[in-house]
C-alpha cells in the first residue's frame, strides 16, 4: 500500500471510531441554518446541550448541513460511511436512495397534524427495517416541519393555475403531482429557492410557511396558497456501529432524549405555523417571524377536494412502483399500515 493509501485508511478508521461511545463526543450533522426556527429554536440547543438533554457523558459536536459543504441529498451515504454519527436527516432529499421513506409522506397523505403523527406511528418501523438494512442506520424519530404551502409571484387563485408555471419541488412525488395538474416541476434545493424566485428561475415555490418567512421567500412572491400537499417529515437517524457501541444503559437514555426531542418539536412546527401564515400575510398576530403582506388564497373545493383524493389517485400508484422495485414488499407493508383508511 501507499503512503497515501495507508493515511487515507488510516483517517476512515479514525473517523469511524471518533464516532463510537467511547469517545465521548458524537459528530452531528443538522437541518440547514436556512430553514428558520426549529433548527435555531428547538434542535440546536439540544445538541449544544447533549450532556444534559440526553443524561449521557457525552457531547455533540453540531454543524448544520449547509454549512458542511455536504449536499443533504447524500445524508445516508454519510451515515452509512460513520463520517457522522448523527445526522437529522432530511427525509424528502434522501428517499432517491432509500424510497421506502416517502410512505412517512405521500402528497395528501397527512392534512394535518393529528394524521401525520399516525402515520409515523404506522410506517416508521418499516422505514427504520430499510435503513438499518441497507444504510447502517437506525432511525431515532419522525418530525414534521409542517403542512407544506404554496407560493407563487404570478396571481393564482386555485391550483389549476399552475398549469404552465415552473414550481419548485423537493421530492419525486410531489413532482408527480405537479405534472398532474400542469405545473413543470422543478427539484431545487432550499438555499437555492429565494434567489430562484427572485430571477424567475421558478414561479412558484412550495414549503412551510415558517420556513418560508425565515428564507425570506415573502419578499418574492405575492401570493400563498395554505393547502396542505405534505406535513415535510424530517428524521434523525444514527449509524449503527456508534449505536452498537453503546450500552443498554446509554441506548436507554439516547432513545429517551430523542424521544423528547422529537415531541418538542411536533408541539413546536404547529405553533410556528400558525404564527407564521399570520406573519406572512399581514395579520395582526405576528411573534414568531417578519410580517409581509402577501395576498391569501384560500383553497377552492376543487383543489380540497383533489389534495384529499391524491393519495389513492396520484401519490400512492406512483410511489408504489418505484418503491418496490427498490424494496420488495415496500407498499404491501404501506397497505397492511397506513393504507387501512383508504379503498383502492
């Protein structure tokens, strides 16, 4: 071996146990800086405060992905490799390699809260199987970062008038339900999207109003659509070799924390959202954001009453294919779970 063969061994094993236990400090990768409030407010702080959030003798060594130079879409890659031990894993970037996960997340799939946390309850154990399978990966928990909204520069006043529109997107099966109803989908990564707006790049935009008003997006567009396509489910997952080097003890206390974490969180992306639809339209409540006056359109029947019949019409069919011929079995476990509530 060379010289240079033999560091670059030497480094990978390094890595891998600078993660474990032992060494007292996890590496952690977070959510984009860019992303607003649950990543400043409520993540963050956690893992600045590991020691004591956790119980454990151990710190967290935090750096957001956006500012790793690692694109979010590789995040599994990385957890796989043990380049990180912990990663709060953006579930929507990283289901090209692992589709099993966008069951957590089908466009229509979860209105609202109460129906997202089910779902997780359902199907986190099926995604948790995968990627301990094939990414070395044991999920820690499912959080939402909210109902996912539209944005849009030019005037609309249903989703039928996107037909014609470029509209960012951030995973497959929203693509699909764009196309359908006559929008060019266009995958874009979040740090990209205002300045994708602003040089009308893309017309319209979908994400949380939260995080929305933290990337500045009001400044761009004119109008928000508040119809909810996906709740935006994140994750944190860790590698298996760092969790395996653990005690029963330590896993005990890790899985606690996160857990507590995570509920945090649930609790927090609904107050945020609220506050944040407010802020963004100019209404008189306004505590958790910049207030901008962007014209509110209330969704028609027509477009309620296509969000509630994409799951069995749109996102399901199209997910079920892709994610079967990656994982066998994948949407039979979907159907015996979550599918239960609906007639195929």
């Amino acid at each position: 071996m060379t010289l240079t063969g033999t560091m670059t061994a030497t480094l990978a094993a390094t890595t891998i146990l600078a993660g474990a236990a032992s060494a007292q400090s996890l590496r952690v990768m977070g959510q984009p800086v860019a992303t607003g409030l649950i990543q400043s407010n409520i993540e963050q702080p956690f893992f600045e405060n590991f020691a004591e959030e956790t119980g454990l003798e151990m710190s967290a060594d935090y750096q957001p992905v956006d500012v790793t130079g690692i694109k979010d879409t590789e995040q599994l890659r990385i957890l796989k490799g043990g380049l990180f031990d912990i990663v709060s894993l953006r579930l929507s970037q990283v289901s090209r390699d692992e589709p099993t996960i966008l069951g957590l997340d089908l466009v229509g799939l979860n209105p609202d809260y109460e129906t997202g946390m089910d779902t997780v309850e359902k199907f986190a154990p099926a995604v948790d199987a995968a990627l301990q399978e094939k990414f070395n990966t044991k999920l820690l928990g499912v959080w939402p970062f909210g109902p996912q909204v539209l944005f849009c520069e030019p005037e609309i006043a249903s989703l039928s008038d996107l037909k014609g529109l470029k509209v960012r997107v951030y995973d497959q099966n929203l693509a699909n339900f764009i196309s359908l109803v006559g929008g060019t989908p266009v995958p874009l990564s979040f740090p990209e999207v205002q300045q994708s707006l602003a040089r009308g790049v893309v017309d319209c935009a979908i994400t949380g109003p939260s995080s929305a008003n933290s990337a500045g997006w009001p400044e761009v567009t004119a109008y928000m659509l508040p119809i909810a396509f996906q709740l935006a489910m994140n994750g944190y997952g860790i590698n298996l070799d760092t969790w395996n080097a653990m005690s029963a003890e330590e896993q005990e206390k890790l899985q606690a924390g996160f857990d507590s974490l995570v509920a945090d969180i649930w609790s927090y992306s609904e107050e945020l959202f609220v506050d944040a639809v407010s802020c963004n339209t100019g209404g008189e409540s306004c505590e958790t954001g910049t207030k901008y006056d962007l014209t509110l359109v209330e969704p028609s029947d027509a477009d309620v009453d296509l969000i509630g019949t994409a799951v069995t019409d749109v996102s399901f069919p199209a997910w079920q294919e892709t994610c079967d011929a990656v994982n066998e079995g994948c949407s039979a476990k979907w159907l015996e779970t979550v599918g239960t509530a609906y007639e195929f």
